[in-house]
C-alpha cells in the first residue's frame, strides 16, 4: 500500500513537472504568435490611414474593438499586453502613444518602422522557439523524474 502512494505520487510529481516545461513552451509561442498580430494590426492601421485620412480614435476602435489591449490613457494609447516582453511594449507603446499626432505621410513612415521592428523581434522570438523549446519540455520531464527518484 505504502509503495502504491510513492508510485502515485511520483506520477503526480513527473506529471506536474512536465505540465509546467509544456506550459513554458507555450509562453514562447504565446509571444511569437502575439507579435505576428500586432504586424497584422499595424499593417491594417496603416493601410487605413494610407486610405481613410480618419481620426485616430474610430481606427483603434475599428481594429481592436474592445479587447482591452490598447488603452487610452491621457490622450495616448499604450499597450498592455502580458505575454510581450518589455522591448516589445516599447516599440508599440513608442508608436501608439504618437498615433493621430502628425500628417499621414509621418504617420504612414512611423508605421513601417514599427513594422519592421516588431518584425526583427518576431524573427528573435522564432530562434528562441526553435531553441528552448523543446529544452524547456525535455527539462520538465526530467526534473520530475529526478524528484520522484529522490524521494522514493
């Protein structure tokens, strides 16, 4: 009985472990994935402008809606989004908070810098993918598979 609720409970230990290298994996992706909507986000913003001539406000509530991501703070918007790391959110937060502030063409030239910037750093999150990926997977079963023989 007693060696029944060890193995039990190395299962549960290896599980939990594995669990949370899976979930590190996914954060990675996470934040890949979210850079790739952003370019799609700005990329409409800037066919809009290009397009519409409109005022900021109706153009960020067209796009995003009311998910929360892009908020309005003292006249400027700002990202708040938890998966981006901290460079991130200061290349959108640079180009939000100038939204609606100058001519088209300025604007439309900020758009494809932040494009471009967001674009080197989805290229940095697909190489940290392709390498810790599968490391932080790995390293989840194996620590728990350390645990549960350290403690039976």
């Amino acid at each position: 009985m007693s060696l029944m609720i060890k193995v039990i409970g190395a299962l549960i230990l290896i599980l939990s472990s594995t669990l949370c290298g899976f979930y590190a994996a996914l954060t990675l992706n996470l934040r890949e994935r979210q850079l790739s909507n952003y370019k799609w986000y700005i990329t409409e913003l800037k066919e809009r402008i290009f397009y519409e001539e409109t005022e900021a406000d109706p153009l960020i509530k067209s796009i995003f809606g009311d998910s929360g991501t892009v908020k309005r703070i003292k006249g400027k918007y700002y990202i708040s989004d938890k998966v981006l790391k901290n460079r991130d959110k200061e290349i959108l937060n640079e180009f939000f908070s100038r939204l609606g502030s100058s001519e088209k063409e300025s604007e439309i030239a900020r758009a494809e810098l932040c494009l471009s910037l967001l674009e080197a750093e989805r290229v940095a999150a697909a190489k940290q993918i392709e390498e810790r990926s599968r490391l932080y997977k790995i390293l989840g079963v194996c620590a728990g598979a350390v645990c549960s023989i350290l403690l039976i």
